[in-house]
C-alpha cells in the first residue's frame, strides 16, 4: 500500500521517489543489497544538499555584487550633483 494513503500527504515527485525507493527496500532480502541501496540514496540526498547549498552561496554572491554596483552607482551619481 502506498504511503500517501497512509499519512494522508499529498503525492508529490518527492513521495513518489520515496516510495518506489520504500519498495525496493521491501524486495530486498540481501543485507549487501539494502546497504548499497541506502549508501546511494545517502549520496543523492547529500548531492543535493551540497548543490542547493552551492546554489544559494552563488545567489547570494550575486545578489551582493548587485548592491555593491548599486551603491556605487549612487555615490558617483551624487557626487556629479
């Protein structure tokens, strides 16, 4: 049974990856296999931790060039005044 009915949460890419990845789980019987299987959903969950992160830093980077281009802007603006 999908976990969507059981807690009620709204089917999502994110709970339907979760539980085709709950199902595999299921059908594994090898300690080796649900290990590998864990290892790489770990290593997913961290590269897309890592690649929002990274996202972020390069907004705020830009976002920071912009205020520092804006505040040059002005000063030379007033300085012409």
């Amino acid at each position: 049974m999908s976990a969507h009915v059981l807690t009620d949460v709204p089917r999502t890419p994110t709970t339907a990856t979760a539980e085709r990845a709950l199902r595999r789980l299921e059908q594994l019987t090898d300690d080796r296999a649900v290990d590998t299987l864990l290892t790489s959903f770990l290593a997913r969950r961290r590269a897309m931790r890592k690649a929002r992160h990274e996202q972020a830093a390069k907004r705020a980077r830009q976002e920071h060039e912009q205020l520092v281009q804006r505040a040059l802007l002005a000063a030379g603006l007033a300085h012409l005044r």
